[in-house]
C-alpha cells in the first residue's frame, strides 16, 4: 500500500548532517522539501500553506536560546507544524526550552536510524516524544499533551507504530468510508447524509475508529488516514464498494479541511 509522505523541512548549521539526513529520510515516507542553515532562510522559500510540516532542527550550534527563539518564529508563522529538535546532549534546561518554544518531541543524535524514524512517526500522530529521564517535569511545561518516553532504542514507541499500522487491516468498509469523511473534514450529520445513515450510527462508528487506530480524536484520525493512505471509494456512498488508490483521496482538494473544521464527535 502506498502511503501518503510527510512534507519535511531541516534546519541546521552542518550541510553535512541535513544531507545525511535527508538520505535516511529519503528511505522512510518523509519528503525532504527544503533544507536550510537557518529558520530565517527556511521561510523565504514557498513553503506550503494549507498542511502539516515536520521540521527536523539541529540545535548543536553555539547558541541554544537563539535556536529555541527560531523554533518559537518558525511555529508562529507555521501554526500546524510539528517540530522535532535534534541535539548533541540531553540536557534538562535545553529541553525545557524547547518545549516552551512549541517542539513536539527532543532526541538525540545517539538514537540508530529506525528508532529515529519511529519517533517522527509518533509526532506526526500527535504525540509528544521525549528522552525518559525529564519526562516527569516536561508534563509542568505542557500538561497539554501526553508524551511517551524514549528510551534508547525507543522499543515502546516502534511497538505503538506497528499497533496503529495493523489499525487499517481491522478498520470495515463502512469505517474506511467514514474515515475519508473525517479527512474532508465533514462533520456527522452531513457523513450520515452522505452513507445514508444514522447520525447516532455515524457517531458510533467513529468511536470505534478511534479506538482501533489509536488516537484520541477526528483530527489526529483524519492525519492517521492520510499517512496510511486509507482508499477511497470507486463508487457510491453505501460503504461497501470497491474501492481504488490512495491517490484518488487527494485529488483536487485544498489543503487539510479535517483542520480547520474541528467537529465533535
């Protein structure tokens, strides 16, 4: 199955390091977009508008406040990113500082390839990644999110990836179907039209999509369905058909609705 890439970023002084990671990337479903030394010159290049970027910082230069204060612009200007800080050493008040400054999880460049890739799998589905020893004050500066705890080879957070991968094999038609309508962004009434059903039954339904794949709410499910490259329907609203390739689901749309038109459930 072809799964729909992340739009990534890197920033950092050492070319030498983005070009290394850019090759590592290349080979998971992260699309280097742009790579520059600095946030500054990131945003003078066309960066996307209306999606979710991953930016990868390195902050092994000589002036950590001055990173961090780059971090807190980038995530300014670009409200839905996901920033990950890469550093040198784990250090407390760094960490700190990053968080503050909006990233979304802090490793280090000791961490092999995979688990590397597995924690940007979990940013990416909205989770907060973080080495485990200052996990207990993190949750002071955002007690906002839920984090998992890397540990050196992050074995719990690849488990939590392989668990959401093998989400999509016990999701039904009818869910596949209504999980394309969270990514539009359509709300539960306007799915229940659509599939000819019961808004009470539509509300069901997603709940237990939530539950099978593991997130929390229609926004992290709609990211979910798009990094997995959930099918669409060939024909017809009854959830039952055939359906084709992930592609068809990105076709002509503008943007990620699902992120703008929040609903409950």
């Amino acid at each position: 199955m072809t799964k729909q890439s992340f739009v990534t970023v890197l920033v950092g002084p050492s070319e030498l390091l983005r070009e290394g990671l850019s090759r590592i990337l290349d080979t998971a479903k992260f699309r280097i977009l742009f790579s520059a030394a600095c946030v500054h010159d990131l945003l003078q290049k066309p960066l996307p508008q209306h999606r979710p970027i991953l930016l990868i910082m390195d902050v092994g230069g000589t002036d950590a406040d001055a990173e961090f204060a780059q971090i807190a612009h980038f995530k300014a200007i670009c409200a839905n990113s996901h920033v990950v800080v890469l550093a040198d050493h784990c250090r407390s008040s760094d960490i700190v500082s990053a968080f503050r400054a909006g990233a979304d999880a802090y490793l280090t460049k000791a961490a092999p390839s995979d688990t590397f890739i597995k924690a940007l799998e979990l940013v990416m589905l909205g989770q907060m990644v973080l080495p485990v020893e200052p996990s207990a004050f993190i949750q002071d500066i955002r007690p906002d999110l839920k984090y998992n705890a890397v540990t050196d080879d992050l074995t719990s957070a690849a488990a939590k990836i392989e668990n959401v991968e093998r989400g999509l094999s016990i999701l039904s038609n009818r869910e596949k179907c209504i999980l394309r309508c969270l990514v539009e962004g359509e709300s539960n009434k306007t799915i229940a039209r659509e599939i000819r059903i019961a808004e009470a039954t539509v509300k069901v339904h997603v709940k237990a999509i939530l539950r099978k794949i593991r997130v929390r709410n229609r926004t992290q499910a709609a990211v979910w369905a798009m990094n997995h490259g959930v099918l669409t329907l060939a024909s017809g609203p009854s959830g039952n058909e055939k359906m084709t390739g992930p592609q068809d689901l990105f076709e002509g749309q503008k943007g990620y609705p699902f992120l703008a038109n929040a609903h409950p459930m």
